[in-house]
C-alpha cells in the first residue's frame, strides 16, 4: 500500500486563487495535487493519469464540473476502471444535483482545512492513518 503522502487528487477550479488554496492545503495535510483550472484539462487528465480522488468545481468556464464529471464517469465504465470519489466544490448549496450528476459528495467554498480533512477521512482508505501537522503547531490553518 502506498503511503498518504503520495496519493494524488485532481483539483479542478476555474479561480487562481482557490486553486492555490486547496492545494495549499492538501497539501498541508500530506496529499499531492495536480491541478486543472476548467473541465477540459480535468477530462484530459484523468484520461491519461491515475488519481484517488477528484475536487471538482461546479461552475467554470468551457466545461463544467457537471459536464466533465460525466465524461469522467464514461470513462471508467468504457476503460472498466474503479469508481473515483468525485466532490462538487461549491457555494451553491444544491446537494441534489451534484449526486444526481454523479458526483459522491460536496465541500462548501471557500474551502476550510477541518472540512477537508474530514473529506479526506471520509473517502481516501487509510487517510485516519495520517497526520495533520496543523494540528501540532499553533499557526491558524491555510
């Protein structure tokens, strides 16, 4: 079994600055990130790589969050590839239509270092293993 640090989430946001933030703070809690700033490049990437979890931003530019999810989910059926956790990142608070897309669950923008590391709990097998070197120190988190 690989080690946390070295499972790799897709990060896909239209928005500089969010992008940054999360992969900030993925990895802060020991996660690497490849990022994607719209539907597109989220589409090419996950065609061609290997990821444990999916970040998705509903509303960009091109292709969305809901439009590239579906193309992901097409993907794993024809290549018979395992289902990946997909999160809608998002201020709409529309649960319903994130899993009716076929997404696994949803983060709330602007993204909080306590919620995602409860996320990644949640979904990564074996992320309770790992630790939150926020935690350790008194600095307020990213």
């Amino acid at each position: 079994m690989r080690k946390q640090k070295d499972k790799l989430i897709l990060v896909v946001e239209d928005d500089d600055t969010l992008r940054l933030l999360i992969s900030k703070q993925l990895q802060r809690l020991g996660f690497a990130a490849q990022l994607a700033a719209n539907g597109t490049e989220a589409i090419s990437l996950f065609s061609t790589g290997s990821y444990s979890m999916i970040l998705m931003d509903i509303q960009m530019p091109k292709v969305d969050g809901f439009e590239a999810t579906s193309a992901i989910r097409e993907i794993e059926t024809k290549e018979k590839r395992h289902r990946i956790p997909i999160v809608a990142v998002t201020a709409n608070p529309d649960k319903k239509s994130c899993f009716e897309r076929g997404m696994d669950d949803f983060i709330f923008k602007p993204v909080m270092l306590p919620e995602l590391e409860v996320l990644l709990r949640r979904w990564l097998p074996g992320a309770n293993n790992f630790q939150n070197p926020a935690k350790s120190t008194s600095k307020s988190a990213t």
